[in-house]
C-alpha cells in the first residue's frame, strides 16, 4: 500500500499523534512511518492508516454512496498511479509551497523529512527560473493535460460520466492542495486552465461531498 | 492520441502499408507519423488509426459486447497511461528483443526509427549486466507487481471483478508480446511469475476474445 504524494505533502509530523491513538503504521519503501490521514471509526471503532485504505473501509462500511461503483476499484487503483506519476514531475514545487504555509515547528520537520525524500535541500527543490518552468510545464500539460484527456473520454461532468468516483476526489484534493498551498497568482494560474475547469471540478466534489 | 509502447515495438515500417491504403497518420510528438495497427472496418467502410481509437470505434459500432463496460473509458484511458509508464522502465529491453525477431529489413528500419526514439545505439538498449537486471527488475515487481495490486482490488478474474474489459486486453496484449520477442527462459521467467498469473490470464483473455 503507497501513499498518494498529496499525502506526503500535507502530513507535518503524524508519527507522534498516530502512535498515541494506537494507529498502524505504514510500509514505505522498506520501512516504517507512521502517516496521516488516519481514520477513527466512531460507529465501528476501527482505526486505519492510509487514504486508499480509509476510502476502502468507508465504501465497505457505508456501501449506499459508492466512491468506488461496482467493479471499478481495480481501475481506480491504477487511476491513483498514473495521477501520482504525474504529480511527480512537478513534486517539489508542491512540497516548497507546502512547507511554506506550515508554523515553524511544523516546517521545520516538514522539511527535513522532504529533503530526505527527494535528495535535495530545500533552496534547490524549485528556485526561480528553468526548474520552476519545467514543474509548471509537468503541472499544466502532463498533469492536468492528462486529466482532461480522462475527463472528455465519456460525456458527463465525472470521470466515469455520470457517476461520481474515488477518481474525481483523488484530482480534486490535488487541486485543493493546490489552492491552499500556492500563491495567489499561481492558483489563479491553476484556476483558469482549461476554461477553468478544475476550479468548478473542485466546487462540484465540494457539493457531491457535502463540504460546503 | 499517444500509441501504447507495445505498437512502438510491434510496428516494422508502417509508413508505406497504412500511407497505400489512405489512412491517416498519427501524431508523435508534434511530427507525423503512419502508425499500425489500422483497422479497415468490412461492414463501415471506416479507416482508423491507433489502437486507442480502433477499440473506441469497435466498441461503439459492435456495442453487444463492450471492450468498455458503462463509465469506465476514462478509468481505463488513465489505466492504458498507467502501464505504459510502467513499461517505459523496461523498454529498451523489450525492443531488443523485437528487434531480433524481424527479418533483416525490418531489423534496420526498426533499429533506427527506435535508436532515434532513445536516444541511444542499439548495443546500448539493454547490454547484460546491471542495465539489464535494471530492466527486469522495473518489469517483474515495478509492471507486474503493480498489475497484481489493480487485479487484486476486487474479486474476479478481470481488472475490473467479473465484468471484462480493454484494461485486460492491454494487460494480455503486452505478455502476448513478450512472449513472441522474449527467448524461452526469459518468457519462462515470466510466465512464473505470482504464480503464474500473467500466462493464465493470457490465456483467458485468447478465450474470451475467441483468439484460439
């Protein structure tokens, strides 16, 4: 079980407040790290480690709104790959602005864990000039560019067209992420592409998921 | 419209075959290309190229039998980026082998059109030693284990559960090739692979699709 790179960007230190609550920890790569999301069932008492893990145990526990509809959680799964490549090529752009926005204890960790991560310290991650412009061009024609093609293969306003999935969660959290982290200027950069339709995407999930 | 690695290897010199028969070219990379496969439809009169758009033209002309169960043609246009990602780590492998199936005119134009491809004469695609252990390790545990992970989401023999689709098509296509171009012990190699998993569905996919 991997954990989506918006994961790796949005937990600051998790192995202090999971351990006290008695969650599993993670694999990655070999070893053991305890991440966030964790979830804590208060109907059932169960204690998950793990976005993917969390949307499986929800659709299992509350089959009446399927985030993954019959037959697709297979596909979902590889759906989650190939956004998690993507998302890749322009990562530490991401993780910059993220740590960017987080207290100093916080931003402190933060960092030295990404460093670690991707071999490079935090100046060289994504200055100014052919590195950001490469993980912009990655962002809006790999990425997004990728998304769209997904998007326009049915009819419909979903991934699956008429039917809302995991798979439109997964794109609109990135875009969240986005939102939340990047500067003004740069969301609004975001926000425009493609007529705008990431933006209404996110206001859409934001619906079908009742967080507005 | 990308091509799937798999027709990069399995096309000799298409240029004059599809060019003769008028159908259109392909784009790569912004240059124009003539790819196969084409399909010459009997009953439409239609020309289509790439494999993409054939198995969307033959879904929606012969609907009894969907390559695209309802709502999955985006799931599985992210799941088709997926793999082909993941057979990247391992290509130059595979069109070595391709390469040294073909008779000696299309050994050349093939060997050239993919030296120019990566970047790289062909001595260097995939010599024994670590480059090659590189490679089967990107396509034992990077592209087959990640195939396992989408296959065991759900119950059933197919990606998606009971319900056939395309994503097991380009899951059997690419062992299919492997198998023609790979020497006996490496397609043995394979076919052991989890138990043997790739070489049965293979062979479900061949039934199902009455290729036997």
């Amino acid at each position: 079980m991997t954990s989506s790179p918006s994961s790796l960007a949005t937990v600051a230190h998790p192995t202090l407040q999971s351990q006290e609550i008695g969650a599993s920890p993670n694999k990655r790569d070999g070893s053991t790290v305890y991440t966030l999301p964790v979830l804590s069932g208060p109907n059932t008492g169960a204690l998950i480690t793990d976005s993917w893990a969390i949307a499986v145990y929800l659709d299992e526990t509350y089959p009446e709104k399927p985030a993954f509809p019959k037959g697709s959680r297979g596909l979902i799964r590889s759906f989650d790959s190939a956004v998690g490549a993507l998302l890749r090529a322009s990562l530490e752009f991401s993780l910059l602005r993220s740590s960017q926005i987080l207290n100093e204890r916080s931003k402190k960790f933060f960092i030295n864990a990404r460093e670690a991560f991707l071999g490079e310290k935090v100046d060289k991650w994504s200055p100014e000039g052919p590195k950001r412009n490469a993980h912009w061009e990655a962002l809006e024609q790999k990425y997004y560019g990728s998304a769209k093609i997904w998007y326009e293969e049915i009819e419909g306003k979903w991934v699956m067209g008429d039917t809302f999935s995991y798979a439109d969660i997964i794109i609109a959290a990135n875009s969240f992420w986005f939102k939340k982290v990047c500067r003004d200027d740069e969301w609004k950069r975001i926000a425009s592409l493609h007529d705008g339709r990431w933006n209404k995407l996110l206001a859409e999930v934001e619906k079908e998921c009742n967080l507005v």
